[in-house]
C-alpha cells in the first residue's frame, strides 16, 4: 500500500523526525499536535479551550489534506498537564466530534516541549 505523509509545517517535524499525519491505505495516524499558531508561536496562552480548538483545528485540516474528514475519525486522545482543565477540552472536543463521538482518552502529563502548551491532542481515521 502507498504511504502518504502530511506535514503542517511545524519547526518541531524536521527536528522531531516526524509528519503530522500519515495515511496507508484507509488508515490516517496523526500525531500529537500541539496548540500552534499559523506562523509560529503559541496559540491561546493560558487557555485551555482556545489552545484545543487550535489542535483540532490543526486536526482537521492534516485529516482533510490526507484524503478524509472528520467523521472517519474513530479515536482521539487529549493530554493535559492539568486535569482539571478537562471541561474546557471537553467542550472543544464536543463542538468538533459531538455527533461522531469517536473513542477518547483524557491523560495527564508533565508538560510538552513548549511549557506554555497546556494539551496536545492525537486522532486515527480510518476512511470509509
């Protein structure tokens, strides 16, 4: 099967050695993807919600430029460096999926490589 990569241009993929997305078949694998403005820097500082809408956001499009769409999206996985932000990335993660309702996952982490980073979301689509 052919393997197509998606990058969204962040500094991190050359550095990391990674692609923000990668499609094999029906199969699209992104990875985790941090709150990111266009251009640089970090999207919301502070906020919980903005900085998840700037994730999906970035979802969205990698899911879109690999050939799918949000609805083939079966699982998502939210990390957060403070669980009791949870609601406000519940929120995010419900405007995009509330009616897909994907399998999810909320995890606490020590941090990312940017510290104002508060989540990192991944998802896996499977095209139909």
């Amino acid at each position: 099967m052919e393997r197509r990569s998606v990058s969204s241009g962040s500094y991190l993929e050359p550095i990391l050695g990674f692609t923000r997305a990668v499609r094999i078949g029906p199969h699209i694998a992104v990875a985790g993807t941090a709150p990111i403005k266009a251009g640089g820097g970090t999207a919301s500082i502070g906020d919980v919600y903005g900085q998840t809408v700037r994730c999906l956001e970035i979802i969205e499009k990698a899911i879109v430029d690999a050939g799918g769409q949000l609805s083939d999206v079966i699982r998502t996985r939210i990390m957060l460096t403070d669980m009791s932000t949870w609601r406000e990335a519940a929120k995010a993660h419900g405007e995009y999926f509330g009616t897909i309702r994907p399998v999810t996952t909320l995890v606490q982490v020590t941090g990312f490589v940017d510290p104002d980073w508060l989540v990192e979301l991944e998802a896996d689509a499977i095209v139909s």
